[in-house]
C-alpha cells in the first residue's frame, strides 16, 4: 500500500539520514521514478524533506524533524510488542532500557493501536531455556556484549572440554546468540563459537577490530547448527544390533542381516564415554566390536553390574540371597 510505504520512506530518512533515490528504490523495492513520486507527495503533505544534486546529493529531512509513530499499523504494534524478550534484555544489562523503549513506543502509538499492543503483550511469555535445564551463570555476558557492540577484542581464560580445559583467548567477538537458553558468542579469528557461561575471566581491551566484510551472524549461525553433527562426532564404532533396534543417529555401512537378523553396522560416535553411555540403554540389543577400548569398557561395567545384583541372580536360582539377613532383624 502506498500509505505504508511512504511511512517506511520517512522513517527510513529519519534513522539513517541522507539517502539517495536508488538506495530508497533499493530498500523499499520499488522503482526509482515511484521514489521521486513519494517523495513528491511527502513534501505536498509538508515533511520537510530536502533533495541535493550531485554525487554526494540525496534526500534528508530536516535537521531535528521527527515523527510520531502514527504509520504503524495493528499488526505491526502487536509484533513490536510480542518481539520484545525481556530475558535475554535483563542478561545484556538492557532490562530497564527496553521497559523504557516500550513506554516511549506505547506513548506515541495512537489509542487504538495502544489497546492491541497492550492486548497482544500480556497473554504471550517467553521462555528461552528446555525443561530440566538449569539456567547457566553467564557473569561475562554484559562485557562480551559490550565488546560486540564497541568493536573491541577481549582476552578470556575459557574452560573448554578436551585438554588442556582451561586456555587463555584473545577473541574479536562478532555477535552473540542465545540458543535454548544458552548464550554463544561468535568470534574471530575463525571465525568460532564459544559458550559464554565458560568463560572464567575477562579483560577488556582498546583493540579495535574490523569484522569480515560481508559477515552474517544468522547465516554463520544457520551453517554452524547444520554441520554440527559432523563436526562433534567424528569417532566411529562397529556394532552388531538385534532384530528391531534402532540407533538414534545416521549408520553407516550396513551389512544384511545374519540368519538371526542382527546386523553389522558402523555408526558415528561422539566419544568413548559419550558411546558407553548410549549403547548401554540398548541393553543385550547391542554388541560393540570396535573400538576395543569401548567394548572393554562396556564389558567392565556389565561385570560390575553383575556383582552388584548377584542377591537376584541367588534368588532366582531358589538360594537365599542373604542368609544372615534373619538374624540381623529388618533392614532399616
């Protein structure tokens, strides 16, 4: 609609200043001559709106001119109001600063439009973290933040999962993600994720720093989730599964299945304990043949089972599991 788009028009050169017609074309995704035609019809309405020739010219209002929010439709309100995430503001120090955004907005909103943003902003809550996740301490987040936003580099102490666990890092942080609750933040050289609950100690530095060009914090983040399967199981184990069990993740090489229907599989694993873990909720379905580390692994932990529940395996033999048991009285 034209009257939406010449409010799109007026705030955009009331946020960014000076535009030319092809960056407004650009931005509004329109033609250049319908520009001219807008902004015909802005000055006929009386915005002090300016044009200048040359190739430094464009269009810009007025210095000082602003307007209300008067453009913004029901919908657009609504979405205003239902996109703030008072959370996530709160950990970024920015609590008391997006209540006061959206006082302002609120104020300048029009009655009726007022009515749908208070409407739409009470009956929707977010909450970011899973359930029977605790929530992670991230005292760091509000100067990692600042980095991001100032441009400048930081050097942490961050505790990682391999050995050595705890290494000093100089990191160009690029932007911060939360993800389920979690705070990453995206930093160069690399660039790489880290976790910002991890970090132990940070220094703040005067190093300014210059982001890749082109460098696209939701695309990098999209790409990132993608390949991250890959990139943390990068381990590999050879199986036998019963009849009807299922690995959780992609196999590999699959063999036919032998005259019982078990077959041989290799599967990707993240690590030993990581693998232990897993099969051993397969129970007698699974049979690891490689690596030998964690089939002697899983093989100490059945043997160690084994002994600890031998009064059950007495018991269904018909002995007593603990023939001292009726002398000693009740178990307390």
């Amino acid at each position: 609609m034209k009257s939406s788009r010449l409010v799109s028009l007026l705030l955009l050169l009331q946020t960014r200043g000076r535009m030319t017609a092809a960056q407004l074309a650009e931005e509004l995704e329109v033609s250049v001559r319908t520009v001219y035609r807008d902004v015909e019809a802005l000055s006929a309405a009386g915005v002090p709106l300016y044009g200048d020739a040359g190739h430094a010219g464009g269009y810009r209002l007025l210095d000082g001119y602003r307007t209300r929010l008067t453009g913004l439709t029901a919908g657009e309100a609504e979405a205003l109001f239902l996109a703030g995430a008072p959370g996530a503001a709160a950990q970024l120090g920015l609590g008391s600063v997006l209540a006061a955004a959206q006082l302002k907005v609120r104020a300048a909103l029009p009655p009726e439009l007022r009515v749908h943003a208070d409407r739409i902003s009470g009956p929707f809550h977010l909450d970011a973290p899973g359930w029977y996740a605790g929530v992670d301490e991230t005292p760091y987040l509000p100067d990692v933040a600042d980095a991001v936003w100032r441009g400048r580099a930081v050097q942490v102490l961050y505790r990682r999962w391999r050995e050595p666990t705890d290494v000093e890092r100089r990191l160009e942080p690029y932007g911060l993600v939360l993800k389920a609750g979690r705070w990453y933040v995206v930093a160069g050289p690399g660039p790489r994720t880290y976790r910002v609950d991890q970090i132990l100690r940070l220094s703040a530095t005067d190093e300014e720093f210059t982001r890749p060009d082109g460098f696209d914090l939701a695309g990098y983040w999209a790409a990132y989730q993608r390949d991250f399967p890959a990139r943390l199981r990068t381990g590999r184990a050879v199986v036998r599964l019963a009849p009807g069990v299922t690995l959780p993740g992609p196999v590999q090489d699959e063999a036919e299945p032998d005259r019982d229907g078990w077959r041989r599989v290799t599967v990707a694993i993240e690590s030993v304990d990581h693998a232990h873990a897993e099969f051993l909720r397969l129970g007698t379905g699974v049979e690891v043949l490689h690596p030998p580390e964690l089939r002697t692994r899983l093989a100490r932990t059945v043997a160690e089972l084994t002994e600890r529940y031998a009064d059950v395996r007495d018991h269904d033999r018909g002995r007593d599991p603990d023939p001292g048991r009726a002398s000693r009285g009740p178990v307390r």
